[in-house]
C-alpha cells in the first residue's frame, strides 16, 4: 500500500505498462520485479539488465571552494578527485556514524555532482549547505528532480550502448564519468555500478528518460531484460555490497563495516567526523563484517540473530536472500569481535537454529 504523497519517476507510466509490480521505496513508486525476480537477476549475470535508479539524489557542489568544501563535508579527499573520475565515500555525524553512502564525479574542476541514496537526499543535501556555509565560494544545489538516472549492467551492457552512441566506452575506466549523446540524447555517461557486473549509468533530463529507456530496450532486444528492486538487492548482496539502513547506519561507522580505506585521515584540514573516526581506527573493531552462506534451505533475514552452538547470540543479520547464482541463502551479518573467528554459526530463524558457514566477501566475482 502506497502513500498518497509517494513520489513517481519520470518512466513511472513505462513501468506500469510493463506490468511491474510496484512497491513504494524511499518515498517513491518503484518496480519490485517485472516477472521473475531469479530470471531478472540472472539476466545482468549472463546478458544485461535494464533498471530506473531515478530516485537516487544528484546534488551539485559548485565553485572555487566546492573541492575544499567536499573535503571538509565528507571522510574522503575529493579536492585531489580528477575530472571525470568518481569516488566513493561518505558523509558521516560528528560520532563518526554513517548518514549516507556517496559516489561524488568531478565533472569540471568547479562542479562536483554527489549522488545521494534516495532516503537519504534531504539529509545529505541539508548537511552538505550547513558544512559548506564557511566556504563562501561553494555553492549547494540539489538538482534531483531535473535528472533521471537509468543503468545498464551485465556483460553484454557495453555492446549494447555502443550501438547508441559515439562516446569513447572502451576507454571510459571504472569509477569514471563522461558526456557523451545516447540515441542523439545530451547524457552523463557513468561507469560505477552496483550489481558486480560491468555497465553503465547514464544520467539525463528527466524529459529524455522515456526516449533514453525504449532506444536501450530496442537496442537491447533478447538479450536485455529489465529488472526491479528485487533483483537489485540481489545481485548487490551476492557482490558483498553495502546498503544503506541495513550495513550502513548512523551506529555503525566505516570502520566497522570494512569500509575503513574510505577515511582520509591524512588529508588536509579537519573534517565533519574525524576525531571520533581517528580514535576509532586506532581500535580493534568491536565487531566484523562477515558472509554467510546456509546449509540448508531457509534463509536468513535481516534482523536474525547470529548465535554460537549453545544459543548465545554473537552477531546479527543486515542482508539476506536466496543467491540465484550459488543456489544456495546468502547473508551478510555483524559478528561480535569475539566470535569472529568461529567457524561454527548458526542463525536463529523462527527459533530454529539453521547452521551456516562463514566466508569471506564477496560471494560474487565476475571473471573478467
């Protein structure tokens, strides 16, 4: 059941007509799944995946300062950040707790777009003006609405774009940005991603999106298939992926989630966060990040509680599903530093104890 206020994407009508299950998620009316969320998922792991990500946050940081103010603002260096490349990064509370997870582009050496998760864009966008305002020459500007954002992931991803555009693909690194026109259209063509699968973001007016979406699909033809919500948080789980509100929260801290390189100490100047996360990198963790895969067939859910042969609880599920490509349930979870060794676990579901082995992030690793 939705709210009445619950946002639409710009290719919301497309989606209907698609027959998509729709869901409300961070405000908006998105697609869970268009049919089978298994057979979504394995289309980006063996051809390509079409997905709206439209209700993500485009917030531009402008001006002489915008670099200094990034810097000040977030726990990464963004001032040294090359134009046309990316970062991931963070901005956290003066506790060193996570309020949202970030990739920022430098697009020019004054204009820096920082994509914000969609929950999260009022905040981001009203930490981001506060810390800026002793950088006179640093400008704050959340453009969300302007822009949709439509990605293109899976192995087949590039061959597909390429046929829609001139832009220099092959060249374009990981974690890079460039113009480019995709069915004669003015885009922002990104190569980050979120599924451990190569492809491609493509940021334009959100006017273009519809025309943007139907030349991918047609280009794509039988090799590409549009997925939802669903199949996106599967394919992020099995690439051992944070999400916000389940790995990343305002009690957890880069650290804690192995996210630690993301946290420049050594950069210049002081920043939002740094004295509690400088004391805590000098901690030992007080729990670990680990991957869960189950025995059986039940699955772990966020929210379970991790325990030890004798029942006593050691940790707790943030992410859970059944892996379409293992065939088998998938878990991340928080381990309490004194078990983090254990070998045998078990995760308590409806007061069963289904056994489950530990292993090392992530799941999924594309080959090439």
């Amino acid at each position: 059941m939705s709210t009445p206020d619950a946002k639409r994407t710009p290719l919301h009508e497309v989606h209907v007509e698609l027959g998509a299950m729709i869901t409300e998620f961070a405000g908006y009316l998105m697609p869970l799944r268009y049919g089978s969320e298994t057979a979504e998922h394995q289309a980006v792991r063996t051809g390509a995946g079409l997905f709206d990500l439209s209700h993500m946050g485009e917030i531009f940081v402008t001006g002489p300062q915008a670099g200094a103010a990034l810097d000040h603002a977030l726990i990464g260096h963004l001032s040294v950040l090359a134009v046309g490349r990316a970062r991931y990064t963070m901005i956290v509370d003066p506790a060193g707790g996570v309020l949202d997870d970030l990739i920022v582009y430098r697009l020019a050496p004054e204009t820096y777009m920082v994509v914000a998760n969609a929950a999260n864009v009022a905040t981001v966008r009203a930490e981001l003006t506060a810390r800026a305002d002793g950088f006179e020459k640093a400008t704050v500007d959340d453009r969300s609405g302007a822009y949709a954002l439509i990605a293109v992931q899976g192995p087949k991803a590039h061959a597909i774009l390429a046929t829609l555009t001139d832009a220099a693909l092959a060249d374009l690194k990981y974690y890079a940005i460039l113009p480019g026109k995709v069915a004669g259209i003015d885009a922002l063509i990104a190569r980050t991603g979120y599924t451990g699968e190569d492809g491609f973001e493509l940021f334009v007016a959100a006017g273009d999106a519809v025309a943007v979406w139907n030349a991918v699909t047609e280009a794509g033809g039988d090799d590409l298939r549009p997925a939802g919500l669903s199949a996106r948080d599967t394919l992020r789980l099995e690439a051992g992926m944070p999400l916000y509100g389940n790995e990343l929260t305002t009690e957890t801290t880069p650290y804690d989630a192995g996210l630690g390189r993301s946290v420049k100490l050594d950069k210049p100047g002081d920043f939002v966060g740094r004295a509690a996360l400088a004391a805590r990198a000098d901690t030992p963790p007080g729990r670990t990040l680990v991957g869960l895969v189950g025995r059986g067939r039940r699955v772990p859910r966020h929210g379970y509680a991790v325990v030890t042969p004798d029942g006593t609880p050691c940790g707790v599920v943030t992410s859970g599903a059944p892996s379409p490509t293992l065939g088998k349930p998938i878990a991340m979870a928080y381990i309490d530093a004194g078990h983090a060794e254990d070998t045998d676990l078990a995760v308590d579901i409806r007061g069963k104890h289904e056994p489950v082995d530990k292993v090392a992030l992530p799941f999924y690793r594309r080959t090439s």
